[in-house]
C-alpha cells in the first residue's frame, strides 16, 4: 500500500473525498459505486457449501473408522478457523465491496476497508498453514506403510515444517508491521510508521504457496503410479489426488494479481480479486484433504438404519404409484367402466421384490467395503 500511503501523505486530507486522485478518462462515483459483490457473494456461498459437505464427509468417515492421527488434529484446529474466514470473505462485500476501485471509496472509509483485509490475511496464513500439513501429513499415511520411512516420508515432513516456518515468519512480521499496531490499518493514525508493505508479504506468500503446491503433487504421482495396482485404478486414484492443481492454478493467478497490486495503486480493486484467489485455494484444499474419504462415508451412510429405511420407503412408493397408474388406466377403458375399482393400499408393493432389492444392496455394500479394503491393502 505504499502508493496509498504516499498519496494520503502529502495531499490535504479531505475525509469526505476519495482515497486517491481519480485517473484520467475514469468517473467519480463515491456513493454505490460499481462492484463485483454478485460475483463475489455467489462464489463464497458455494465455496461454504462445498466445503460444509466435504467435512462432514470426512469426519463421518473418521467417526466410521475410530481411528485418529496427526492430520486429523491439524483438520479439527482448522475447521472454526475456516468459518472464521468465510466470515470476512463476506464482510468484505459489505464493507467496501469487492471490485470497487480505489478512488470509489472514500478516505474515512478506508480503515474499516483495510482491517478486514488486514485480519483475513492473517487468517488465512494460519489456516493454509494448518490445513497443508494436514494434507502431506494424510498423504504420508496413505501412502507409505506404517513403521517405516522413505523419502516420500521425509520430503512431506521438510515441506511441511519449511511452511510452518514461514506462515510463522509472515504472520509475525505482518502483524508487528505498523506502530502504533492500529496502523496496520488506519493510514491517518497519528505517528504511524510502518517497517514493511504490505505488498511484498502477499507476493511472497502466493509465490511460496506455489511452490510448495507443486512439489507434494509431483512427488503424491511418482508414489501413485509406483504402485502394485491395475493401469485403471491407478489413472482413478492419480486423478482423485490432481485435485490438488485447482490449489495451485489458484496460486498461479494470485502470483500475477499480487505483481498488480505491488505496482498499482488501485488497492481494493486488486486485492479483492486476490480475496476470491485465495478462497479458492482454500476450497481447492478442502476438496484434496476430504474427498479421499468421501467413498467410505458414503458406504457408510448406505449401510444406516436410516437410509435403509428411507429406500425402502422409495421403493414402496414407488411401486405403489407405478401399480396405480396401471391401474386407472385399466379401470378408465370404455369396456370395464362398470366394474368397481378396488381398495388402494400403501403396501401393494410386492414383498419378494422388496426384499430382494434390499438384498442386493447390502451384497452391493459388502463387495464395495472389501474392494476398498484391497485397495488400501494394496496401497499399504
């Protein structure tokens, strides 16, 4: 923000006015100004519901299985973090909102504008961080058989703890930036003075992130296609785990807008779109930590009392309509009017077909556990 706070400086302060000087050819409009909330807002909504859906995926599952590990402590510390910044994803459409160019808002409205970005960075170095090692953490047990280590073991453990130490180094040095600590926010803030910009933090994050994106996804390939396992199940299981190229696709245009707004002025324009990046990494990650687990909770739901229940209801149902339907069309025919329709009943359905069904779906669960089960044998 250096050209902002270069500019607020050195002009005579009207608060009512916009934050910097209007560029040539561009419309002042500092009351409704144009925005990108119906963009914005839409993509939080399905990123929250999503990612909602995944987790509770993937604790039904572990619920299933009763088992924990280090991953799965990382993933429960994550999950209010998440929520928390969701939470200013859409604060930041009411404050400000997003794709509004700089000098649209108005000085006095630019602290509240900054303190939310300012607070979901910092959220956002912590979650990434955590949901990360989570994720090579995960990967480790999947793929390497326990008591033993390999370079696969190593290189996820380094790439893990390089990350923890950065995220560390960057949320520190962010948040102690500005004296007094409210000018990390506030640009009119008396005595400010600031040590670092704010921009050289967000490229050094989305260059970094990309980076360590890569470099688990490449070696997770090399593990997969490794592996004593048919060329299907194989391109099934490397597909599952490519997931992982959405994060750093999103880290890809992070990289570039975060160039743009190192150079550039226009503040909110460009971290706005940085905002909407950085929360599609985050559903990019919540779908490669997740989705492993999606199967087994679905197999699972399958073999509930009430799913069972709720099929069995369908499948009556819907062989009671199918038996009336028939029948009205018999009873309406010109020659049998005369003949009395009889009782309707909810249980018309046939038992035997019922239960064979039934039947065929619990044998279906069973070969699906223990396909899943020779999958992992084979994995392990």
């Amino acid at each position: 923000m250096s050209a902002l706070s270069f500019h607020i400086s050195r002009q005579a302060l009207d608060l009512n006015g916009p934050s910097i000087p209007v560029p040539d050819g561009e419309t002042l409009q500092l009351d409704n100004p144009p925005n990108g909330n119906y963009i914005a807002i839409p993509f939080i909504t399905v990123s929250v519901v999503v990612s909602a859906v995944l987790f509770f995926m993937r604790f039904y599952a572990k619920f299933l299985t009763k088992k924990l590990i280090i991953s799965d402590y990382l993933t429960f510390i994550a999950f209010p973090i998440f929520w928390v910044y969701v939470y200013y994803s859409y604060e930041l459409a009411w404050t400000g909102g997003y794709l509004v160019h700089q000098w649209n808002i108005r000085l006095i409205d630019t602290a509240a504008f900054n303190f939310i970005t300012f607070a979901a960075t910092l959220i956002y170095v912590w979650y990434i961080m955590l949901i990360k090692c989570a994720i090579l953490l995960e990967w480790v047990d999947i793929f390497v058989p326990r008591g033993e280590r390999n370079s696969f073991t190593w290189a996820a453990w380094s790439t893990c703890f390089f990350f923890v130490s950065f995220s560390i180094i960057i949320f520190s040095l962010d948040a102690a930036n500005c004296t007094p600590f409210e000018g990390n926010w506030n640009l009119l803030v008396p005595g400010r003075y600031c040590r670092f910009q704010v921009p050289q933090f967000v490229l050094a994050i989305s260059i970094i992130n990309f980076v360590l994106d890569l470099i688990p996804l490449g070696l997770v390939q090399r593990v997969i296609w490794g592996l004593h396992l048919p060329w299907h199940k194989k391109l099934g299981v490397s597909f599952m785990f490519l997931t992982g190229l959405a994060a750093a696709s999103a880290n890809g245009v992070r990289i570039y807008y975060a160039t743009r707004f190192f150079l550039s002025n226009d503040v909110s324009y460009y971290y706005s779109i940085l905002a909407i990046s950085s929360l599609a990494e985050t559903l990019a990650a919540n779908m490669v930590l997740c989705i492993p687990f999606v199967p087994k909770a679905l197999l699972g739901l399958k073999q509930t009392k009430a799913f069972t229940l709720l099929k069995g209801y369908m499948t009556v149902k819907g062989d009671t309509t199918a038996v009336t339907n028939q029948s009205n069309e018999y009873y309406s025919s010109s020659e049998l009017r005369h003949i009395r329709k009889p009782r309707e009943h909810w249980f018309m359905s046939s038992k035997l077909d019922t239960n064979t069904k039934m039947n065929a779906t619990v044998s279906d669960s069973v070969e699906e556990s223990e396909s899943q089960r020779g999958l992992r044998d084979s994995v392990n």
